[in-house]
C-alpha cells in the first residue's frame, strides 16, 4: 500500500509552501480511506510525484476520484505566494500500489 501525492511544477512553489501543501494533500487523502489502519501499520508509503500544470492535476485527480480511489484535490486560500483557488496538489491513497500506478506510474519524482 502506498499514498501518492502529485503536486503542480509549474507554480516553483518554495519549500516551506510545497511541504505545507503536500501535507494538505496527504491527509485530506488519508481521511477519506478505509484502510488508513493497514497503510499506517505497513509504514505509511508516500510517494511524492509532480505534474506539469493544472490541467494534468485536475485530470489525474479525476481520474483516481472515477475508480474510486480516496483523493483529495487542494484548493489554496491564497493568503501567501499564489492566488485565492489555485489548485496546488493532489492526494491519491492510501490503496493497492497497483491501483494507484494505472493513474501514476508514468510521471516522475518531484
């Protein structure tokens, strides 16, 4: 089991931003799950991924919300580097590694 979380490149958030929305994505993704409790006695995989933009986050995260994966889409408030709405990340998981590649296998390490 694993948890991927796929965070936008083309925003070149700093750290501190990136980490805090990374977390956002985890555990909004963490608690929609029905196996957070095997996934937290396995180790709590995490996989961090990065898309190229919007658009291909908003797909991905579509696409794990169409096979009825536990996601999370997140949405910022916009009170410090970017805009009010702009989405950041997205948390898939945690489910069957082999669930989540057939969204993810292709992109790469972030």
């Amino acid at each position: 089991m694993k948890q991927v979380i796929l965070i936008r490149h083309d925003l070149k958030l700093p750290k501190g931003k990136l980490a805090a929305q990374a977390a956002h994505a985890s555990v909004e993704a963490a608690l929609k799950s029905d196996k957070l409790n095997v996934w937290r006695m396995q180790g709590q995989a995490k996989i961090v991924l990065k898309v190229q933009d919007e658009r291909e986050l908003v797909h991905l995260f579509q696409k794990a919300k169409n096979k009825g994966l536990p996601v999370s889409l997140i949405t910022d408030a916009g009170h410090t580097v970017v805009a009010p709405g702009t989405k950041t990340a997205v948390g898939i998981g945690p489910a069957d590694d082999d669930e989540i590649d057939l969204i993810t296998a292709n992109l790469a390490l972030l």
